[in-house]
C-alpha cells in the first residue's frame, strides 16, 4: 500500500505551482494554509474526496478538479 500511495502522491501536481500536492516535500507552505488534523496533505486529500476541489498548500491557489480531454 505503501508504494502505491507514493507513486500516486508523486504524480498529483498543482496545475500552477506544479509542486506534488500529496508527496512529502521540504517546500515552505503558504502562510494561510489550513491544515486538518495536523496535516496539510490530510486537508487536500479530505478536499478532493468530498468537494471535488482543493486548495494547494505552496500557492494557496483553489482548484476544481476535472477530466483532461484526449486529444487524439
């Protein structure tokens, strides 16, 4: 579970910061970025299960969840 959990947390990205929003970084946060239960990474996974949107906690910037069109 544990390798899955990281190689999914490493490929979730904020679309404009692009820094990985569930990996564990050494990045400094937002001053107003909100935690829950002690854990910023808790907050957005909570975010995106139940309001399908999170905001990212390096840039602080909201973002709706959506589907990428294929281009083919």
């Amino acid at each position: 579970m544990a390798i899955l959990q990281w190689m999914i947390a490493s490929k979730a990205r904020c679309p404009l910061c692009q820094t990985p929003i569930l990996a564990d970084k050494a990045c400094s946060r937002h001053r107003q970025a909100k935690s829950a239960f002690g854990s910023h990474r808790t907050r957005v996974a909570l975010s995106i299960i139940f309001k399908n949107q999170f905001y990212c906690p390096y840039c602080n910037e909201p973002t709706l969840l959506r589907l990428k069109n294929s281009v083919k």
